[in-house]
C-alpha cells in the first residue's frame, strides 16, 4: 500500500511530544538538597541501548529502535560514537557519527554515509570509485513504556524519530530520476524486551521518499509520494555480551531507470563492557543501480557510555 502523509504535521507531532518529555524528565528528577551526587551515566543494564543503525540512531544496523542510546537512565546523560563498513560484491559502503541522550527520553544524532560505487562507477558513467556523501541528522523520543522495567506487562516502548538527509550529489542523483538530493524520513518504532526470554522484538514503520536510504537521492520519475515502509528485528541475547539476531527493512521504489529491494541481515553483537561494542553481519541489500543481488559483509564498531 502506497500513501500521502503531511509531513508538516508529523513533525508537528514529534516536536509537541519532545516537549512534554522532557518536561516529565524533569519532574521526575530526584531532589539534590544534601543527597549524594548520582552518578551521570551508566545506569543502564549492558547491551540495552542497542548499537547504531547505518543513519546513526540506536537500534540494529539497518533500522532504528525505541530505545534510547547509550547507556544513561532518568537522571543520567548518555552518548556513542560509531564507524560501519558494508562491502558487498560491487559497492562499498562507510558510515561513521555519534549521539547524545538525555534522561533516556531524547537523542541526537548525526551522521555521515560515504557510498563507493567502486568499478561499478565506470560502468555507470561516474567514473572508476565515485563516491556518494550524505549527511544525517536524527532525533528521537521515547514516548511512553519502557524496555527494561515494564516486564509485567505486554506494553512495549514505544518513540518517535526524524532523519533529515542531505545528498551532496545533486546534480548527479537527479539525472537518474530523484526529485530532490534532500528528504525527511518519519518513523515509529516499538521495542519490546523479555528479559526471562533473554528476547528483543523490534517493529518500526517508517514513512520516507529515500531511494537506498537516500543514497540516490528522494523520489523518483515512478513516485514522489511518502511510502509507508516496514522494518522488524529480533535479536536473542545468548549471554550477557553476546546477542544474534536478524532485520529486516523494506523500501520505496521510485526510479525508473532501477528497481529497488528490501534488505535483510543476520547478526552478531558484543560488548565486553559498556563503553565499547562491535557487531559483525551478512547482509543482503538486493539490486543497486542495475547491479543485481548485492551481498555481503557489515562490521560496526561503538564506543561510548
């Protein structure tokens, strides 16, 4: 199912919910007169503020979570930093950035994605290793539930986030058919984890225009309208370092000139200790720009608090 979708008024939403969160992370702060000082970080339990996705916003490695990053509660300040490497058969693909939460409500993030068309590039008239660069700047709230405590309950954490992309290849992205180089992704996520089931469910519905994540530009000769778009991870936590899962995400198809396809992994995170974590994956990312059935190999590394 296709659809429109103003995206003034999920912004509007979005901007309105910040607001009224943070303001109730406030209240809800404990009173400082002659008390110790708590700690500002750290309070989280290991692994449950996710990795970073490849725009930059917790979750798996290709769709963003409701939790929040890094490893702060309530009263605390979180933030990571992070670098990720997709290489498949033709393409490579480098993403690096960082983000900061506050009172495990709210996150920031920005991000930068380098997408290296390699010899493909020859073949596609770009020149041997033209390189696509794009800038992500995300924001997420957690709007209501939460991952960790709500175990007595089927009600999942649920936020709210933006992704405002920038491709600086304009010129380029729009003689293949995108409308624009710049877009907005939509998206809510609800992240349910079953501690007794060493479990994470995830589920997000995002509402974008972007042609691979944006890579190639925001809509299409085909369709410049806001498609609603599925993603989902499971992820099984076999110790308290170790998890496996898999992801799923799917995508528009706006360009003419190449169709477009889901993309799914299956991976492997660890983190000795909370200030860093790596995760390795196979991933497959379907066709690019006429070059069909790109797999291969994603490996992330965050550090952090």
């Amino acid at each position: 199912m296709r659809c429109r979708i103003s995206a003034s008024s999920l912004a509007s939403a979005l901007l309105t919910a910040l607001v009224f969160q943070s303001t109730a992370a406030r209240a809800d702060a404990p009173a400082a007169d002659g008390a110790p000082a708590a700690p500002m970080t750290g309070g989280k339990l290991l692994l449950t503020g996710g990795v970073t996705e490849i725009e930059g916003a917790a979750g798996g490695g290709l769709t963003p979570w409701a939790v929040i990053g890094g490893y702060g509660t309530a009263s605390q300040l979180g933030a990571n930093a992070y670098g990720t490497y997709v290489h498949t058969q033709d393409y490579a693909l480098a993403s690096y950035g960082a983000l900061v939460a506050v009172a495990n409500r709210v996150e920031f993030s920005i991000a930068r994605q380098v997408f290296d068309t390699r010899d493909v590039g020859a073949q596609l008239g770009l020149g041997s290793g033209f390189k696509f660069n794009m800038d992500t700047i995300g924001l997420k709230v957690r709007l209501f539930g939460d991952a960790v405590l709500d175990q007595d309950t089927w009600l999942p954490q649920v936020a709210a986030g933006i992704q405002f992309k920038h491709n600086e290849q304009g010129d380029i992205v729009k003689a293949v058919g995108a409308t624009s180089n710049s877009g907005t992704d939509f998206y809510l996520s609800a992240t349910k984890l079953l501690l007794a089931q060493s479990l994470l469910l995830n589920g997000t519905l995002r509402f974008t225009k972007a042609n691979q994540f944006g890579l190639l530009g925001f809509g299409g000769d085909k369709s410049n309208a806001y498609h609603p778009e599925f993603e989902a991870s499971v992820a099984y936590l076999l110790s308290r370092y170790v998890a496996v899962g898999a992801e799923y995400r799917s995508k528009p198809d706006n360009l003419g000139f190449a169709r477009e396809q889901d993309a799914y992994d299956a991976f492997i995170a660890w983190a000795p200790t909370k200030h860093v974590s790596m995760t390795l994956a196979y991933v497959s990312l379907g066709d690019i720009a006429t070059i069909r059935n790109q797999r291969g190999v994603y490996a992330s590394l965050q550090v952090g608090f």
